[in-house]
C-alpha cells in the first residue's frame, strides 16, 4: 500500500506497540504531526521544553521496560534532546527520537533550523539514522526500535527531512531486522560459567554487586536464588537499587560514594565480588586501586566493552543477566558463609550509617522516611541528582522490584518532573513520587504545565534547602566553606505549581509533614509540596573523591575537610 | 605496560558516515589514529578499514571492543604480529638536478622503487613496501631534498587461512543508502 513517509512513520510506531509520544512540534516536523491525529492509538504529549520529552520517554521506558519515544523539530528542537538522550545512553534506557530536519535539498546549505543531529548525537546514541528515503523509513523504525531494546538498550535517532516525510512509497512493515554488525551475546560462556560456580564454591568472603542489568532482564528470581542457594550478601549499585528487596536478610545495602558504609566495607573486605550488569562506575567503585583489594572478580555483563574496562577481571561473562544467572544457578552449590554474615551483620550494628538525627529542624531525611512510612514502600520514586536523590536512595526503603528512577551515569538535574511524568503515563495505577531538589526543579519546572493539562497524578517533594545542595556540601568540605554561586533565590514553587494549575502547599516544620503527605496521596491529581528543610545539611556516609571504598567517612567531622588538603581528581 | 603499535583490520557496512563514526570513537576514547586506510573488500557493500594505532595491549583491546559495539561495524581484529602482511604505497617527489639524477635512480633501484615522473628539477619516486622500507627510503631521500611526500596508511592481511574478513557468514543485507 502507498502511504506517505509521515504515515509510514505512524503505522510504523503502531506496529511496535508504542501508546504515547512526547514531543513538541515544529515546521520540520510538521508533516509528521499533522498524520499523528489520524492514528488514535498514538497519543501525544506536548511537553514544554525538548529536554522534557528526552526525560519522559525514558521515564516511561524506565518505568515499563518498553521503548520510550519523543519527537522534536530540526535545529533547536533537536538540540533540546541531547541532554535526555546522553542521560538514555549513559544509563541503558531504551529510548527512540525522532526528529525533523530541513529537506533534503537544503541539507548542508545551513538552512534555517538545520543543524547536524546525527553528528551531534552521534557519541550519545547507541545508533543513529538520517532518513533519505521514504521506501527505507518501514526498516528504519523497525532497526531503530530492535537496536534500542535489544542487548544493552539504548537511545537511537532518527533524523527525517521534510519531503520525506511528504513523499510516497509502498508501505510493509518488515518481519525481521538484518544487521550482520549487531549480535548482542545472550547465552553467557559455558565453561566460564563453570569456572565462576566453582570461584563461588571456593569462596570464604563473597559478595554480589547487582546492578541495573538486574531490572532490565528482569533477574529479580535469578538474583534472590543465587544470593540464597550460596548465602552471598547482595549489594547494590545506586542504579540497581531495588533490583532485590531492602527487608531482604541478604540485602545489605548499597555502594558507592553516598552509599552505606557497611555496603563498601564488605567489599573492601571481600575475597570475591560476583558484579552483574553494572560496570565499575567510579562513583561506585572509589578510588580504582584501592576497589575490593583482596577479592577475586566475576563479571557478569551484556556488554563485552564494558569488561577489564575499569578493573581488572578473573572470569568475564558476556551474557544477559537472566539467561546467566539461570544456568550459573544450575552448578553453584549451597553454602553458608556463616561467619562472613555474622561479620557483615556486626558492621552494620556499629556502622548504621543511615540514621536521622532526633533534632527540632526539619530533615530531608526525616521527609523521605515519612514518605516511605505514608506510602508503605509501595511508591516509584524518581528523583533528581544532587542530595535529595542520595537521601532518597538511602531513606526509603526499597522493596519493590523497579522502583527507583534516577539519573545515574550523566547525573541529570531537572531528570525528576519529566521522568515523574512519563513513569506515571507508562504505569497509570502506581503511586510516583517525584523527589526534588530546589535546584534542578527549576531547570525542568514548565513540566508542571503539561502535568496539570494532562492530569499526571504525579506527587512532587521538593527538598527546598535554598542551596544547590550538593555542590555547597563539597564546598563546605573541600573549598573551606566558600559558597560561591550556590546559593538560590527561589521562587515560591507553590504559587508557581498553582499559576500552572497544579495545587501544593509549603512545609516548614516536622509536625506538618505526615499530614501533608497525606493530604497530597488524597488528591486525585497532582500535587506539590514544598518542604523547607534545614538548608545546610551534608549527605552522610561519604566516600571523599579519590578514596578508597574502605575510607569511607561516617560522621560530619574534621576528618572529611582534612581531605581538602589532597589533590582531588 | 608497554605501548606499541597496533593494526587493526575492521569490515564496515558500507553507508554514509561509517568512517566518522570510527573516528569519533577513537577521538572519544582519546586514541590517536597513526594511519587509516578505506577501500572495498571482496564482499558488495562491504568496506575493509584497516587503522594503525598506539597503545598498551589492553587500551586497544578495550577500544577494539567499543569499535566492535558499532552498529555498521560487522568485524574487527587485531592482527599486530609476525604473521600479517603490511604495506603501504608512498609517493615521493624529491628535488633532483642532472648532477644526482643518476645516483636518485640508483638508490630507487635498491628499494625496488619506481620512478614515475621526471622534472627538470624533480623526480617522483612510487614505492611500495612496509612501514620500515618506505621510511628508510624517505631517509636516504631526504639527503637531496624532499618537496612532497603523500602516504597512503598501512592496509594489512593475515598470511595463510587466517582471515581477517567475513568467512562464517556473509551478511545478508549489503545494499549501500547512498
């Protein structure tokens, strides 16, 4: 059948089962979004700002596993989406952008609104397109969507001129993808995986590292068998926290630089680490050389780059974590570890790290406990970046599978209300909280527009502590307390949220917040709170940039700023 | 850990932009390309890459890795040691009187070089051979002068049934968008 390209596009998206686009038109995508309307089952969004879509889409895919789809015009529109599309790639978010460009004659005459998105994009995607025929655009989106899905998932674009989408071709939406550079490895290794149950077998002091690979091949069973069938504690990575429930006897936190100093005591003590879909970020791994010194390490990961990138490995796996897990769960043999977890126990009684001071002012802490007691840990919980999102991952409780949404490896501020907003049209019958920092509320605040025109039933905590919170706290640490450009002037977020349609109240004082709470999960739409915390408090444990795991640092004291002395990478 | 060079044989879809996208991720992951040379292979569709970079065994194997990851990129080895072929094809344009016409000619036949071009005050010497050869010969050039020298990069092949090309499976879609 003969259809125009903007239609091909839309049957295209129909046929991959995508239910909501978010995006913002423009004159380069015009014909386009002038088909959109004539497909019902596509339903748009109109965000306020590109970079709001990029986050919805991965909010949305974050949220259900499914690919998340946004669409901008050519030139700024574009530009406005790379933000979202690094923070998709650098945190595996299965997302695809399409987007308007000049026609084709034009293409390299700096047109007006031309601009180079697949040059641009290029480092920030896992594959990118520039649509010249209409007869090709069927297989395009069929590639697109597999690519980003598929293996380790990804942002891929599509940049698509302005006659093609006009022009006619015969319409087949293919069966199957044909791309002979691209054959991502599922089944890990055989005889690794012998050689990894045996290390497991060997091993006095072991530990697993589970990290967002757990939740995107959905090895919640697989992880929670291991970890029982050997007795292996389970430990986290920030962007795997919640691939294994918190109340879990084995669960013992998470790592990092904010994490839980009993989490990276035990693998600075460890002689093996069993490290699944995560890839030695430096915020998780601390100073490199000085990561889990005794411990020999198994790999297990989808991505072969990923391994001896930053550490060194004993046994590489390359596989998907289910599949792995399955059949390394077939060979590893019971064990106990006893003594190992009566150890890992002892440190968490003297180490408790995450605990809230019993004080008049009110804590960001004490906000987020009360959220999670309000919500009985039955909320999403999307976050920002900054310390409102290491109290979040450190204060509620996780114990549901996939259910803290972060901005991980690009460390995204102004992630939160977007990414809230598509994980609440994704996953309409959960509770989401957005928790926000005063700061990066305001790079992505016209959200709020497009959530009150859509009734996005998105409740909003924003941690109001007047400070660019984190960067004042390194400030504070490490540039003797010259708070430079971190202070905020901010506006009153509840007169604002109320000027765009979405009702809120301010917090000032312990007593208000429980009730507060309440009230916002009674409204049936959304609904803001603005909670004035106390504005200089530090994020606690702290692994200062440049040490080792085992340096971690538990208690504000002069030992944190003696740091400062050194040279920090 | 020592840094050598090493030569890298890589089989790409051949469509627009491939080569930049081989260039960015070297850029990227901060490796300077010493030679890159581009041409077909014996498959439709298929471009056969061959780059020349420096550094430690695992830094290339990490970024033979990532190279691998690209999409349009269907094989890539590394095939630095004794049993690769290597050569490169250099021309060199050399400042020549009638005085040392003769003795240039004679130092081009003990490369087995040709000369290709005569000036009244130039010749321009083709030779072909691997790196060490032709840098030889540039050195013993460069005694009468060089006015230009152009250096096509090292294209290299596996000796014997070690292939470096696609010998499991063509793939099936070789269509260039062009």
């Amino acid at each position: 059948m003969r259809m125009t390209g903007a239609e091909i596009i839309c049957e295209s998206l129909v046929k991959e089962g995508v239910e909501v686009i978010f995006g913002i038109l423009g004159g380069a995508i015009l014909p386009l979004y002038d088909t959109i309307p004539r497909y019902p089952k596509l339903r748009h969004v109109l965000v306020g700002h590109e970079q709001g879509a990029a986050h919805a889409a991965e909010g949305y895919a974050r949220a259900t596993g499914k690919v998340g789809v946004c669409m901008a015009t050519s030139g700024p529109g574009a530009t406005n989406l790379v933000t979202g599309l690094a923070d998709a790639y650098l945190d595996s978010v299965p997302v695809v952008a399409i987007t308007g460009q000049v026609t084709r004659a034009l293409i390299g005459k700096d047109a007006f609104q031309e601009i180079d998105i697949t040059g641009i994009t290029l480092p920030v995607t896992k594959h990118n397109y520039l649509a010249l025929e209409a007869s090709s655009l069927a297989m395009t989106v069929k590639e697109a969507f597999y690519l980003a899905r598929t293996g380790r998932p990804g942002p891929v674009l599509i940049d698509l001129p302005k006659d093609v989408q006009i022009n006619q071709a015969e319409f087949k939406y293919p069966e199957r993808v044909s791309l002979p550079g691209y054959k991502p490895t599922l089944q890990g290794h055989a005889a690794q995986i012998k050689k990894a149950a045996n290390l497991i077998k060997e091993s006095r002091r072991p530990v697993l590292i589970a990290g967002r690979g757990i939740i995107i091949s959905g090895a919640y069973d697989e992880l929670k068998r291991l970890a029982e069938k050997a007795q292996i504690p389970v430990i986290t990575t920030l962007l795997g926290v919640s691939c294994f429930p918190e109340s879990h006897a084995l669960s013992y936190g998470w790592l990092g630089m904010h994490g839980m100093a009993y989490a990276n005591l035990a693998v600075s003590d460890a002689d093996l680490v069993v490290a699944i879909g995560m890839r030695f970020d430096d915020r998780a791994t601390g100073r490199v050389s000085g990561f889990a010194p005794q411990a020999r390490i198994i790999h297990i990961d989808i991505d072969p780059a990923e391994i001896g990138k930053n550490v060194r490995v004993d046994i590489p796996i390359v596989g998907d974590a289910r599949v792995v897990l399955q059949a390394l769960n077939k060979l590893v043999t019971t064990s106990k570890h006893a003594d190992w977890l009566k150890q890992l126990d002892s440190w968490r009684k003297e180490h408790p790290s995450i605990t809230i001071r019993d004080c008049e002012e009110l804590l960001p802490q004490f906000v987020i406990n009360k959220i999670h007691e309000v919500t009985g840990g039955e909320a999403t919980i999307v976050t920002g970046v900054g310390q409102h999102q290491m109290w979040a991952a450190q204060h509620y409780w996780f114990d549901r599978p996939n259910s803290l949404i972060t901005s991980g490896g690009l460390g995204t501020m102004g992630f939160e209300l977007p990414a809230a907003m598509g994980a609440k049209i994704g996953c309409p019958d959960e509770t989401v909280w957005c928790i926000a920092g005063d700061g990066g509320f305001q790079m992505t605040i016209q959200e709020l527009g497009t959530i009150a025109r859509e009734q996005v039933a998105v409740k909003i905590a924003i941690m109001n502590n007047g400070y660019l919170g984190m960067v004042r706290q390194w400030q504070d640490l490490f540039y003797e307390k010259r708070y430079f450009a971190t202070p905020l002037n901010c506006p009153d977020f509840v007169k604002i949220a109320e000027a765009y349609g979405v009702p809120g109240m301010t917090v000032k004082s312990k007593q208000e917040v429980v009730p507060a709470i309440k009230k916002a999960m009674s409204e049936p739409g959304p609904f803001l709170i603005n909670f004035m915390v106390k504005p200089e408090e530090n994020v606690y444990p702290m692994i200062p940039p440049g040490a080792a795991l085992s340096e971690i640092i538990e208690e504000p004291s002069k030992e944190v700023r003696s740091w400062s002395a050194r040279n920090i990478p | 850990m020592v840094s050598t060079k090493h030569t890298l044989v890589s089989m790409v879809a051949d469509r627009p932009g491939v080569l930049n996208r081989m260039a960015s991720l070297f850029r990227r992951r901060g490796f300077n390309i010493e030679s890159i040379a581009v041409g077909h292979s014996e498959l439709p569709g298929i471009s056969r890459m061959t780059i020349v970079v420096a550094g430690t065994a695992a830094m290339v194997e990490q970024v033979r890795k990532q190279v691998e990851k690209l999409v349009d990129v269907i094989k890539v080895s590394d095939v630095t040691g004794e049993g690769t072929i290597t050569r490169e094809l250099a021309l060199i344009k050399v400042r020549a009187t009638s005085a040392n016409r003769s003795e240039i000619m004679q130092t081009v036949d003990i490369f087995r070089a040709n000369i290709v071009d005569v000036s009244a005050d130039s010749v321009t010497v083709e030779v072909t051979g691997d790196e060490q050869k032709i840098t030889s010969l540039y050195r013993l050039l460069r005694g009468f002068g060089i006015k230009e020298i152009a250096r096509t990069g090292v294209i290299a092949m596996t000796r014997g049934n070690v292939s470096s090309s696609l010998t499991e499976e063509k793939p099936a879609r070789a269509k260039s968008d062009k």
